[in-house]
C-alpha cells in the first residue's frame, strides 16, 4: 500500500511541476505579447495582437481552472500558448529586429 502512495504523491508532484512551468510560459507569452507593436502581428501575416493577447488571456484563465493539474481545459491553454511561442513569437521578434546579415 505504501509504494501506491509514494506513485501517487511523485505523479502529482510531476503534474504541479508541469503546470507551474506551463503557467510561467503562458506569463511569459502575455509579457512578450503586450510589448510589441501592434502592425508587428499583422505584418508577419498573423492574427492581431488584440486577439492574441484575449486568446493568451484565456489560456491563462484555462490554466488557473486547471490549477496544479493538466486536466483537458489545461491541455487546451498550452496548446494556444505553445502556438505563439513556436510560431508567433519568432516571427514578430524577427520582423521588429529586421534581416540578419
């Protein structure tokens, strides 16, 4: 019966982990989102930056549901989070910096 304890505690510790650091990425995103400017976003072809501040908004308000967990809400929040920070963010950072040589 112990060892099923000690299972259940490190998988919930590994999910709060996991959570925590999606949640810093989702800030993280929010921060970067508010400091660029708006014909940054459309510039690149993406979505507007008003629209990604709601959408990164609510994947923060669908972590914060999740809280410590990664039920299927939460899944959804590090989805939209994921997609700019792999796809957006790159892009604007690079229209805003200009070519490198």
């Amino acid at each position: 019966m112990g060892d099923v304890n000690i299972v259940n505690s490190l998988t919930s510790l590994i999910l709060l982990v996991l959570w925590a650091c999606a949640l810093g990425a989702t800030l993280f995103a929010i921060v970067h989102a508010i400091r660029q400017r708006a014909d940054a976003f459309t510039a690149v072809d993406k979505l507007s930056k008003p629209i990604w501040l709601a959408i990164l908004g609510g994947a923060l308000v669908f972590l914060l549901l999740g809280a410590g967990g990664l039920g299927f809400i939460a899944i959804i929040g590090i989805v939209a989070t994921g997609v700019y920070l792999a796809d957006v963010r790159p892009k604007v950072d690079e229209v805003q910096r200009g070519p490198r040589w």
